[in-house]
C-alpha cells in the first residue's frame, strides 16, 4: 500500500480503523485462544468447563482461624503464610503466640 498516493480523507480513514483493530487486537486474540482451547477439550471428550472445574476443585479448603488481632478480633490469620503486621508488632511488645490464640 503507497500511503502517499492516498487523500487526506483516506488516510485519516486508514488511521481510524488501525486505531480500532488495535485497541480490539487483545480481545480478538483471546477469543481465538478460547474457540482453540475449547476444541482441544472437545478432541479430548471434554468442555473446557469441565476441565477448569476440576482444576479449581483440587486447591486446599481455606484454614480456620487461629490468631486473632488482639485491638480487632476480626482481623485472623491463620497460622500459615506470611505473619500480618498486628502479629508481629504483638510479638515484638512481649506477647506470647498463645495469648494471641482463638480459643
């Protein structure tokens, strides 16, 4: 394409629709990723669906509470991960983990 044999208008309609398939590029991307994935699953006598709920059905049930915030007992951590601050601080002022213990 010789951009320099177009018009003024003609550029500028060039430009519009280059402006639009960028911005929708991403979007049109991840629908063709999908309609492949989804026939891949198909292929394999499944939907998709089926396999990304049982992918999210293998992760840990959330932890029951163990530590609450002594100045806020709705703020718990559950013992694992990393130590929120009210936990540290606590410690640090003479605490002892089992007085920051639900009972």
């Amino acid at each position: 394409m010789e951009l320099n044999n177009l018009s003024l208008k003609e550029l500028k309609d060039l430009q519009s629709r280059v402006g639009k398939a960028i911005a929708t590029y991403e979007d049109r991307r991840k629908r063709e990723a999908l309609t492949q994935l989804e026939a891949s699953a198909r292929d394999l006598g499944f939907s998709l669906s089926e396999l990304v709920d049982a992918q999210t059905q293998k992760k840990r049930p959330a932890t029951a509470p163990r530590f609450a915030n002594p100045n806020n007992a709705d703020d718990t951590w559950s013992g694992r991960g990393r130590k929120p601050r009210w936990y540290i601080e606590a410690i640090e002022s003479g605490k002892e983990p089992a007085e920051l213990e639900i009972n």
